[in-house]
C-alpha cells in the first residue's frame, strides 16, 4: 500500500503529523482533529476496531480510548513511533500486511489512505476490508472530496509545506465515484456524506471561532461540499 515512486520514508518524518496534532492549536492541528472526530463519530458502539495506513498512532492514541485497536501502516519508522508514545495492551501498531490478520473487527477505518494509492489497489484495498468486518460491522472511509475547494487548500499545502500532495495524491475521488467502488467491493448499504469545511481556517482567530463556524457548518451538513468525503459502509 504505498504510492509509485514516492519513498515515504524519507520525505515524511517519523511523527510529523503527530507532532502538528499535539500543537493543540492552529489549522493544520484543527483540520486533522475535525476529520478525526469525524471518523470517531461513526465508531459508536465499535468495541475493535483496525486503523489501516495509521501512520503515527494519533487517531487511536487519542479518539479511541478504551477501544481494543490494531493499527497498520507499511511505514517502519511511523509504527516504532506509534508504539513507543501510543502502544498499550488494547493499542497495537504493526507492519503486518492486511492477508496475515486472522481476526476479525466491528470496524476498519481508512483514514485519507486511498488516494495515495493506484485506483487497481485502492479497489482492491476496499473489498480486503470487507472480508475483515464482523456481520454487522462497518467501513469508515475519508478521502479529499476533489468536488471541493480541496484541489485549492492543495495547491497551497503544495507551495508553503515541507510536505508536498503533488506526488502523493494520484486517485481523486468525488461523491458518487466513492460510492460506487464501494457498492462493487460488496459493501450492501453505503452513505457517503462530506466533512470539514471552512472552520480550520478560522482557527488563526483562535479555537473558539474555529469551533463557532464549525458548529455552523455542521447543522448545515456543510451543504454537500466540505472538503473531505466521509463514507460509511456495512456488508
């Protein structure tokens, strides 16, 4: 599960967006906790849950206590990060690949992974998940909604960043092409909303104006076009 020709390794540090989120403040801090609080909204009720492309462990290490987790990435320096400020008995990280896990979960998330990954793969990412869930589980799926201003915030992210989308974000997904993979990866009931709108741009006024237009937003389901897809899936 790794993007052609880009050596994440090298060019993502072990913990760098950890280390934004633990800033507890500024966009790029409430940007990833919107979209985090977005998954963990669709947990309720999950007692075990697989994090895949988890990176540096924030979204278990920090929305999912007191759920048991597993969470894998390919990335050997984002694990031994992972492990060493979030492993617990009920938090595991590790390598392994999705064809050696023999358990099975209430839910799997994938958190802004698919759009890393060539369309073949990130379709056949989908339908593995599928045979991973419990009868009643779910699949919980962000990716950039490019039927958005996104492809605007990327281009920005692009020039003033250390860490460039350009190379990264080769599979662009919009509203009814997410729900359709997903129908043909044998998800039954799938509902594909959107998430994160303006609000983390406030958050340079402060966290409470940030919280006030996020609130605003929500109650207006964001009208369709916040700037991620947020999809949730059942077999």
């Amino acid at each position: 599960m790794t993007t052609p020709g880009y050596d994440y390794d090298k060019a993502i540090p072990a913990g760098f967006y950890d280390e934004i989120h633990q800033r507890r403040a500024g966009v790029r801090f409430f940007w990833h906790d919107l979209k985090f609080r977005a998954v963990a909204a669709r947990l309720v009720g999950a007692g075990k849950v697989l994090d895949i492309g988890c990176g540096p462990g924030t979204f278990i290490g920090n929305y999912l206590d007191g759920i048991d987790c597993l969470g894998i990435d390919f990335s050997r320096p984002q694990i031994d990060y992972a492990n060493r400020r979030y492993g617990t008995a009920r938090h595991r990280f590790s390598t392994q690949l999705l064809a050696g896990i023999d358990e099975r979960f209430d839910a799997v998330t994938m958190i802004e992974l698919i759009e890393h990954l060539p369309p073949t793969e990130a379709r056949r990412l989908l339908a593995e998940a599928c045979g991973l869930l419990v009868p009643q589980g779910r699949l919980v799926v962000t990716t950039p909604n490019y039927r958005s201003l996104w492809p605007l915030i990327e281009w920005g992210v692009n020039h003033v960043s250390r860490v460039s989308y350009e190379q990264q974000h080769i599979n662009k997904y919009t509203r009814g092409r997410l729900a359709t993979e997903l129908v043909q990866a044998g998800y039954s009931r799938v509902d594909v909303g959107t998430a994160v709108g303006l609000a983390p741009f406030a958050a340079v006024l402060g966290r409470q104006p940030a919280e006030w237009l996020d609130a605003v937003e929500g109650n207006l389901g964001h009208l369709g076009c916040g700037n991620l897809l947020v999809a949730v899936a059942r077999p």
